[in-house]
C-alpha cells in the first residue's frame, strides 16, 4: 500500500532531519532512513501497530525517539504527524490532514 505523507508531517520530518544533522554530520540522513524503513514496515502490515486515538496508529522509530501517526484509508496510509515521543504528546490531533 502506498504511504503518503502530509504536508505538515513532510515539514516535521525536514524539520527533524535538519535539526539532527547540525547535531551530528550524517545523523539527519539516518534519521531519514530509519523513517523510510518505518513507512516501508508501514505499509506492509498497516494494522499491525496500536491504535492512538480514534482511528489513528502509532509506529514508533527503533533508534530515535520518534513515532509516525498514521491513518489507514482504502486505498493509501497517511503519515498525520513524524511527532517526537516525549514533546507535546496530543499536538496533532484535529490538525488538517492536508
């Protein structure tokens, strides 16, 4: 099933790319790749990860404290938010999911 990110979640991710890599020369580029590896797990078992809230599901990153919140819908996933796991834990609910 094909992953589409929204707008807003394609900035948090660029947002967190850029931030990890003024820490760490190379570290954004990991963080992006371990993203990637999560929407690829994503989307080939969209229901295997819990329920957040309503109809959304968390999948949390293996090496960096981050989760995608996405939505199954019939025909693609939707990534509403690349969120890290310890800030403002409900900020992207009832945000526009263009």
């Amino acid at each position: 099933m094909r992953v589409i990110f929204t707008r807003i979640a394609r900035r948090e991710l660029e947002d967190a790319v850029r931030y990890y890599e003024a820490e760490y020369s190379g570290l954004g580029r990991r963080f992006k790749e371990e993203v990637r590896k999560a929407a690829l797990r994503i989307a080939e078992h969209p229901q295997a990860w819990s329920m957040e809230r309503g109809d959304v599901r968390k999948c949390l990153l293996h090496k960096f404290p981050y989760k995608l919140m996405y939505s199954v819908e019939e025909d693609h996933i939707l990534v509403i938010a690349v969120a890290h796991q310890h800030r403002k834990p409900d900020y992207w609910i009832g945000r526009d999911e263009t």
